[in-house]
C-alpha cells in the first residue's frame, strides 16, 4: 500500500509535525494562499489546496503565486461569465481544478463550458437529492463529445480508472478515499473521511499514531466494512455498478433508481473509454 496522504486544517503547529509527509491543506480563504506557501517547506510533500468557498469562481482573486502548486477549488457556483472570461488566460497556466456543487442547476452547463474552454474541472456532490438526469447528461458529454475539452471529474477519474471487476473509488477525487487520504484537525484526531472527522468518528488520535494506522483493527474494519452491503442485502447489493459508487447513495437507492441508473451507464462509458483511447500520458492536474 502506497504512503497515506494526510488532509489537514491550515494549522502551522500541526504542520509542523507533519514533517516528510504527504499533505493536503484545506481551506476556506483564497488570501491563505500565500502564507500556506510560506509556511510548508522542503519538509512537507504538499500534494494540494484544497480551497472551499461559498464565494463564485468569478469573483476569486487567482494569482501567479498558484502557479506552484495544484489547487482544487469548490465553490457553488461560478458567478459573473464576463468577469470570469478575463480571467481565462491566468487560469489556463494554473494547475487547479474548479468543481461546482450538483445543488445548482446552472452548474451542469457550466461545467461543459469550463471544459470546453480547457479548464480541469469537476462536480462535487452537495445535499441529497442529486438531479441523476443532468448528472447523466453530463457525463456523456465528458465522455462521450469528440469535440476537444478537458477533463470533468469525477467521471474522468472513472473512466481512466476502470478495470474489469475491480473497485474504482472515485471518492479519490475529493481526497476522501481512506485507502489513499486520511483526515486530522488541529487537536491530532484522525478520521477515515471528512464527514467521519465532522461527525467526530475518529480512528486514532496524535500524529505519533499515523505510522502504525494501517495496520490498526479499527482502520482495517473500516476500510472492510464494504462487505456489509452483502449482508444486509439492501438495494446497493444487486446494482450491478456497485464497484464504481459503493454505496454511497444507498439511502436515496432504497427511493428510485436515479442512482442505479446513472451509474450503470457510467460503467458502461468506462468500458467505451477503454476501449476508444490509450491511458498513455494521463494526468491528474492539467499542466
């Protein structure tokens, strides 16, 4: 198993305890940018920002300092299309991705058009419940459309991903797959996923105990603990494209079939990527 990326709170003690290991910093101010940049150093492997923010990606102040280092930014909407498109020559030499909350409706047409204009960017899932029909259309465009875009997450990461009958947790892509990302606060409590830090469902506690997590029983029963679906034999247990969303909308599955049916058809574009196009060259951030 490869080394544990660590998400964390721009906190610089805490920081600076997590010397020689991979972080993500999370955000909800664009102005920490730079004294995240400050305070990092050779020490740390930072891997990203992770920028949360209610404000619309038109009004975010980029800068040439982001130039150095991938940042991934969720914000709800994207505001202003004339302010936004003056900022399209520094955005295109940034390595960042810009995801949009599936709560907006505007937001599926504009994520084709961020693609479109070459911008990384993606759909990050807010409150249930999710428009699966827009979802869907979305999807085919991003894998679908022979006309030159960049990629739409998280169905690029799928689709790039998929491999027979093996499991592809797209939950990668936000840094929420405990198989590769965990989660600490300031007080050095660890939780598998961001809602599990929220909810205070910790793992372990102090930064001392991150070497030995892997191989802790609590850790090893969480990351198991998808065998269950199969026990309990609810409605997640018979779709067939289980292994792309593992259940992770299994209360509204047990409603319709909005999910089942996307994700089927998600499954089935990763079978036409697979077959349509090389995996040569591939890459997470656009460069």
């Amino acid at each position: 198993m490869s080394e544990l990326i660590l998400v964390c709170p721009y906190h610089k003690p805490l920081i600076d305890k997590l010397r020689q290991r991979a972080i993500v910093i999370r955000t909800n101010d664009c102005n920490l940018i730079r004294p995240i940049l400050h305070t990092v150093n050779k020490s740390n492997k930072l891997h990203a920002i992770k920028i949360e923010t209610d404000t619309p990606a038109s009004k975010i102040p980029f800068d040439d300092d982001w130039k150095r280092i991938p940042i991934a930014l969720y914000t709800s909407r994207l505001g202003s299309f004339k302010a936004f498109v003056h900022k399209l020559a520094l955005l295109r030499q940034l390595n960042i991705k810009i995801f949009l909350s599936s709560g907006e409706e505007e937001n599926y047409l504009n994520l084709c058009i961020l693609s479109s204009l070459r911008i990384a960017c993606g759909v990050y899932f807010s409150e249930p419940p999710v428009n699966w029909e827009r979802m869907n259309d979305l999807m085919h465009y991003a894998v679908y459309s022979r006309t030159i875009h960049a990629p739409i997450e998280p169905f690029y990461y799928v689709v790039s991903n998929f491999e027979g009958e093996k499991q592809v947790d797209y939950a990668s892509v936000y840094f929420d797959n405990p198989l590769r990302y965990i989660h600490i606060n300031e007080k050095e409590q660890i939780a598998a996923t961001s809602k599990d830090l929220e909810a205070c469902s910790y793992l372990a506690e102090g930064v001392s105990s991150i070497d030995s997590l892997e191989t802790s029983t609590q850790y090893r029963k969480y990351i198991n603990n998808w065998q269950d679906f199969f026990i309990e034999r609810r409605a997640c247990s018979f779709c067939p494209a289980w292994r792309i969303c593992m259940g992770k909308f299994r209360e509204e599955a047990e409603q319709n079939e909005g999910c089942r049916v996307f994700f089927r058809d998600l499954m089935d574009a990763a079978d036409y990527y697979r077959l349509q196009f090389s995996q040569d060259g591939k890459k997470v951030w656009q460069s």
